[in-house]
C-alpha cells in the first residue's frame, strides 16, 4: 500500500468529474517492461527517431554539449539511451533516476556493466517532488538528460515549472549555482494524425496493455477493486491542444470499492491516463527561455519528426 497522502491523492484523482490517474502510475515494473516493448514497436516512432537524430548529429552534439561532469537523466528507466549518450560524451559520472526503483537498480547494473569507467549511481524517485543526489556528484559541468518527448507529459504550465526545475538541478543551486551546466532534452513534433494515433494504439495492443497495467498498480497502491480487462483503452488526438490523450473507458457499468471511497461508472465513461504534447519547435524554445536557459542548439531528422534540444544553464 503506498502512504497515506499519496493514496488520498490518488483517491481525490478517481472522485474528480473527470476521473484520472497520473501517468507516473503506469511505471511499475511490469509496466517499465511494457513500455520498452512499446519503444520496439513498428508504430511507435519517437525512440528509434530519437537515436537516429543523436546517432546522426552525434559529432556536433558533442562539441556543444562537451564533456559533463556528470549526465543526471529524471525518468531513466532502461538506461538504454544513457549507454549511447554517456559513451558519445566520455562522461565521468551518471545518475538515473525513476519511480520504478527496481527496474533502475537492474537498469544501473548494466550499465556499469556496459561502461565500467562510469561511474553510475541509481535513485528511485519523483523529479516532480524533487530530487536527492547522492554524496559525491559533481556540483559543476552538470548535463540534465530527459530524452523520449517525456515532457510532453505535462501540460503546459506544468512543464514550465519542470524545466525550472531541471534549471535549478543544471546549476547545481543547491551547492552554491556552480557553473557550465545545461539540458538535452527530446522533444515529439507536431505530424500527421494518422502517424500519431497508430503511435498511441498499435495493432498489437501492447500500448493498451501498458494503459490498463496503470490499473493494477493503483489496486496495490490504495487496496482498489479495478478488473483491468474490462476497461477499454483509447487513444485520441486533440487538435486544439495539440495532444495525444489516452483514457480508459469503462466496458460496462463498473462498481469500483477501496478502503475509505469507491465510485461507480457508468458503461463507456473514461479514466484519464496521459496526455502526449507535441509542441512546435519555436514554442518549446520560448519555453526554454522562459525556464532559464539559453543558447539552445536544436537538431532534427530528415521529416522534422523529433527534435534534442541543448541548452545552456
């Protein structure tokens, strides 16, 4: 059972109108599994992009971003793109952080098994409440890596004040604003709808199956009585937003009981799960300048699908 507070946030987001479930709930173990299977998959584009644009820029990027004193990457799960990156970068240190402690631990381990000069440290956590670093990581040179377009998981505001955040983490303010750090962060373009949709609905289901594990979770975390099978997952595009939204709709009439609360819903009426911005490139480096940073470097693959984006702390 997860504590108190966070089983009562939970519990206030199942009794909203529009009842949702934060995305950090899809990321147990089984759903960290899930997702690396989704980055494999023929329709989902954005992971294969993303090591194209940095497989295909590898040399410039390099020489803009330099050698870190420590790549720290929020969301790390597989450490699958912190091996190219921290091998592309010579990078002396790398701290992963991720909800799913676990699946990191393991992660960490063959990394250090990859890159045995790394120094490679592991912390389960939430950048959204904040990070903790452990003792000994350098205070300057500092890189903040958030590949995968995973900003694109906050609304607009929200993703503001995490780039804020990662500004904060970059200078290391904590340990005085020490100097030379910056941001490499991937970002989804806008694209045809069609490409999208299939991206969040594979053929498969395994996208569905990665929607209705976040059910699962929440029943260990607050005692809930979801049936994960009889929820429907959907995948929408909201134009006016410029969103992917995922739901989870309800197959029939669902009665759903956990300690202290429960609801009912009504046969179709939805769950909300995530939301998938993708922003135009000149309105996200707005967004960077407005979080703090500066000299942004951005570069593309050949459609204009997918953007990294340095810039300086």
């Amino acid at each position: 059972m997860a504590p108190v507070a966070e089983r009562a946030q939970i519990s206030a987001q199942l009794l909203r109108p529009q009842a949702a479930i934060s995305p950090r709930y899809f990321y147990d173990q089984r759903g960290s599994e899930l997702f690396e299977a989704i980055t494999r998959l023929p329709e989902y584009y954005p992971t294969r992009t993303e090591r194209a644009v940095l497989l295909r820029h590898a040399r410039a990027i390099a020489d803009t971003v330099g050698t870190p004193g420590v790549v720290i990457e929020p969301g790390a799960g597989s450490c699958a793109k912190a091996l190219v990156l921290c091998r592309l970068l010579r990078a002396r240190q790398y701290v992963g952080v991720d909800v799913s402690a676990g699946y990191l631990q393991d992660a960490v381990a063959r990394l250090r098994t990859a890159l045995p000069a790394l120094d490679a440290r592991a912390v389960g956590g939430d950048i959204t409440a904040g990070i903790q670093l452990p003792p000994g990581i350098a205070e300057r040179q500092r890189l903040v890596f958030y590949p995968g377009s995973s900003i694109g998981n906050f609304d607009p505001p929200a993703a503001l004040a995490l780039l804020r955040h990662m500004h904060a983490l970059a200078r290391g303010d904590a340990a005085g604003g020490a100097a030379g750090g910056g941001l490499l962060i991937g970002i989804d373009l806008p694209k045809d709808r069609a490409v999208l949709r299939a991206a969040y609905d594979d053929a498969a289901g395994v996208t569905a199956a990665f929607n209705r594990n976040a059910l699962a979770h929440v029943n260990r975390l607050i005692g809930s009585d979801f049936a994960p099978q009889q929820w429907r997952h959907v995948a929408l595009f909201n134009e006016a937003d410029s969103r992917i939204e995922m739901h989870l709709a309800a197959c029939g009439p669902q009665s759903v009981r956990w300690p202290g609360g429960g609801r009912d819903f009504a046969g179709g009426e939805r769950i909300h799960t995530e939301n998938s911005y993708k922003y135009p490139l000149p309105v996200f480096l707005d967004m960077l300048q407005r979080a703090g940073f500066h000299q942004p470097q951005a570069w593309t693959d050949e459609r204009g699908w997918y953007a990294l984006i340095h810039a300086r702390a």
